[in-house]
C-alpha cells in the first residue's frame, strides 16, 4: 500500500481534481456537467508521483495556465510539466478553488514495478520531452463531438489526456481514445469501475479542520472522506 506523505497527505498514484475559481475554470466544469456523479466535474486534474520510490513527490499536470517553472525542465512551458504538489494546491485554493483528491481503492494500490513505469511514461517521456498542450482536443473533449477527434497523438496531451494515456498504458483505463476523456468523464469513469475512491479535499476554510503545513499565508485544510 502507498504510503502518503507526512507533509502533503498525497502518496504517489493519487489523482487530484481542481475546481478553479475563474471564469474559464467555471465554464469548464458547467460545460462538462452530468447527471451521474460527480455531477459537477473539475475543471483540471493532475497525477502525483515521485522521480524516485519513496522521494519527494510530484504534481504532474499538463496546462497552459500556470506560471511556475517546471520541476524537471527549469522553465515555464505549456504542456506536460511537473511542480511541487503544495504549491500548486495553494494556487488553486489561494484563489478561492478546491482540489478534491482520489486515491487508488483497497485492491487496485500500484505496485512498485507499476509506479516505476508510471514515473518513465509521466517524468521521462513526457515532461522530460516538453509535450506540448493540446488544446483542439480540450475543447473537443468537453463537448458532444467526440467523433471528430483523431486517433491518439501523444506528442499533445491535454491534461485529462495525459493521465488517460498513461493509465490506459498500465491497463488501468479501456484501451479507447484518450483524449475523449474530460476531466469530469475520467474521474467519474474510474470511480465507476472501482480503480480510485475519493479521499479528502484541500481548500480554504475558516474552522480548517486540519492545516496543511505551508509557509504561505492560505490555510488550507483538509476534508476526509466521511
């Protein structure tokens, strides 16, 4: 079983779903609404790993709106790129969103040799490569056209594409087209076929629950699941 982080409560294999406070985040999240759960989707999502079995951890994402400098590259990129998953929490909650986070169920915990392959296609293959964003399967995705997306390109991964891909990879999404999942559509798919349950969200309250430790001025504190 993966062990989370003492400073974070984020273990390698967690997916975390952003609820951006901005209109285009909002507009995301409204347009990609269902009526299965969860009904209102997130407007970006993100994969936790770490550049080695037990070391630091990682927020890898693929976005053309934050303006850290990536981890791994050193420079800001629009793409596949990967930060300090509390700083970028802090962003999202700083500016009034949450960030709900799912995690692997009981009987689907990635082995080691798994977490190894996720870090060679995430880190090594893609962020190392500056993949760039796709933003003509963004919007396609969130819509009701699917059937004009072309067959996978993974030279350009949105960011709900770029977790599909890898986890289709692993064999732990249908082996269909990546890029038809919005981040909505592949969160509510691996809650559906049992891959991850939700397990607490980081936002901005004013009776936090439990602080998260951080040097910035947000509290942040985090919800478990009941």
């Amino acid at each position: 079983m993966n062990t989370a982080t003492a400073n974070s409560g984020l273990a390698p294999g967690d997916v975390a779903a952003c609820y951006g406070a901005d209109p285009i985040s909002r507009l995301i999240s409204y347009g990609t609404a269902s009526l299965v759960p969860p009904m209102l989707g997130p407007s970006h999502v993100a994969f936790i790993t770490d550049l080695t079995h037990g070391g630091r951890p990682l927020w890898v994402e693929s976005t053309t709106s934050c303006r850290r400098r990536c981890l791994i590259n050193g420079t800001t990129t629009r793409g596949a790129q990967a930060h300090d998953p509390e700083r970028r929490i802090q962003d999202y909650c700083q500016a009034g969103g949450r960030v709900d986070i799912y995690s692997p169920t009981d009987l689907r915990h990635y082995s080691p040799a798994e977490l190894r392959r996720i870090r060679e296609i995430l880190i090594a293959r893609f962020v190392r490569n500056n993949i760039h964003y796709d933003l003509r399967g963004a919007i396609i995705s969130g819509t009701r056209l699917l059937r004009l997306l072309p067959g996978d390109d993974i030279e350009r991964l949105f960011c709900s594409e770029l977790i599909a891909a890898m986890l289709a990879a692993l064999g732990r999404l249908n082996n269909g087209i990546a890029g038809r999942y919005s981040p909505q559509r592949l969160i509510r798919e691996l809650v559906r076929t049992g891959v991850y349950e939700f397990s607490h969200s980081y936002q901005t309250d004013k009776k936090p629950v439990q602080k998260v430790p951080s040097t910035s001025a947000v509290d942040l504190s985090i919800k478990h699941r009941k």
